[in-house]
C-alpha cells in the first residue's frame, strides 16, 4: 500500500538536491529553545533525512544528508514537551541526534524514519536492483562504498578517504 502525503514546502536549496523519484514527505523544525532566530529544519523524503541548518541570521546555511540505506539502529526518548531521535549510522558515521523536536510531531517523524530504515534494510537498493551475489554480505561497507561511488553519490576524493578508512 503506497501511503499519500501532503505536499511539504521545501527551501530552493533543499529542492535543487531531491532525486527525480524523491519526495519530501514531513518537515519538523527544532524548538526555538535549541536556537533562538533560527532554528534548524528536519526534512523526511521517502530516501533520506536531510538537516537544513541556517546561521549567521539565515544568511549562511548547512545542509546535511542521512540515507535510510546507511542507518542502521533507531532510539527515541521522549520527554516532557521535547524528543530527540538517535540514529545508530552503519559506516564510518556519528550518530544522527536530532534534538529539541517538538514532542507530538517527534511521534510521526520517528515512525516515518523508522519505516525507511526498515524498508532499505530489507531492500537492499531497490533503486538500481542490485542485490547481493551469493557468499556476498549485505552489509559489506565496501560493496556499499563502491556502489556509492558507481552511482555518482559520492565523489573520488570522498571515496578514496572511506576506502581508506575502511580497509
């Protein structure tokens, strides 16, 4: 079953990165405890979580992208008026803590999230249908790393620093 969601108004800079078949399917923004002019902006697509981070007054601005297929483990802690989600990444990668988020949109924002970790953990890359050759883990980082690399996701230099990590 394909679920419906309502259209989402995107920054120009966070449309420009959207993938042809990606679509942005919840915004939270942080409270305004976190930062007080602007807060940061969560974005959900139905690929990634991408952190829209404005500073310097909105001025200058930062912007970080999270694909479900390299997450691997999902907390939620939910307190009084705020919830922060924690996202355990799979390679080479702090963890995603996504704080101050207002505690009844944290709900849906986590169960999204949580279905597209579920989903690529089950599918591996069902964008491009690859899938594991037989003997070849799921999970190999440097299958994944090459993969990215073949598709364009990350570039040389990004990938020769992992490459390096990893072996």
């Amino acid at each position: 079953m394909v679920k419906m969601y309502k259209p989402v108004k995107v920054p120009k800079a966070i449309a420009k990165m959207l993938y042809a078949d990606e679509t942005v399917v919840a915004k939270i923004r942080q409270s305004r405890l976190k930062r007080l002019f602007t807060p940061d902006s969560i974005f959900v697509t139905n690929h990634r979580v991408i952190l829209y981070a404005p500073q310097a007054m909105g001025l200058r601005k930062t912007i970080e992208d999270y694909r479900y297929e390299d997450m691997a483990n999902f907390k939620a802690e939910r307190g009084i008026l705020f919830s922060t989600i924690i996202i355990t990444q799979r390679f080479m990668g702090n963890d995603l803590v996504l704080t101050a988020l207002p505690k009844g949109k944290a709900d849906n924002i986590a169960r999204i999230i949580h279905e597209g970790i579920r989903f690529y953990s089950n599918n591996p890359n069902p964008q491009t249908g690859y899938t594991p050759q037989a003997g070849q883990a799921a999970d190999d980082p440097l299958k994944v790393l090459q993969l990215r690399y073949a598709r364009g996701e990350i570039n040389q230099q990004q990938y020769e620093e992992m490459r390096k990590t990893l072996e």
